[in-house]
C-alpha cells in the first residue's frame, strides 16, 4: 500500500478540505515522479509511446492501492486507532 494514499485517506476521513489538499499534493507529485519513469526509458530508446504507456501503468498502481487502502480502513475503522 502507498504510504501517500493512505495519508490521503486519513486526512479525508479528517474532513473533505483536507482531503481535497491531500489529493492536489498528490496529483503535483505525480507529475515528477511519471517523468522519473518516462525519461530514462526515452534516454535508453524506447519510444515515447511506450514510455508513457509504462509511466501511466505504473501511476495506476497509486489508484488501485488507494481503492485497498480505503476498504481496509472503512472495513476495519473500529480497529485503527485514529482512523
């Protein structure tokens, strides 16, 4: 699980207007963070086509451990402290 999606979950589970700034903290690491991945892969010759598509597969990985991470915490809430 993402440490920042579970961050993110967290504070929106503090109220909404955290959770919003959570979320936009999240989308602008994003964008260094899919060129870390893309650039190298253009540097090495992989086409720009495949890098993007290698960037955009690893960034779903962020959405999909944000879907398991808030079942885990409405499903188990009683058990969290502070959640």
């Amino acid at each position: 699980m993402h440490p920042t999606l579970t961050i993110f979950l967290l504070s929106l589970m503090a109220g909404l207007g955290t959770g919003m700034g959570g979320l936009i903290a999240i989308l602008l690491h994003n964008i260094p963070e899919g060129m870390a991945t893309a650039l190298p892969l253009c540097k090495s010759g992989v086409s720009r086509w495949d890098s993007f598509r290698v960037a955009f597969l690893s960034g779903l990985a962020e959405p999909v451990g944000a879907l398991l991470a808030a079942f885990f915490l409405t499903s188990f809430q009683n058990f969290i402290p502070g959640a």
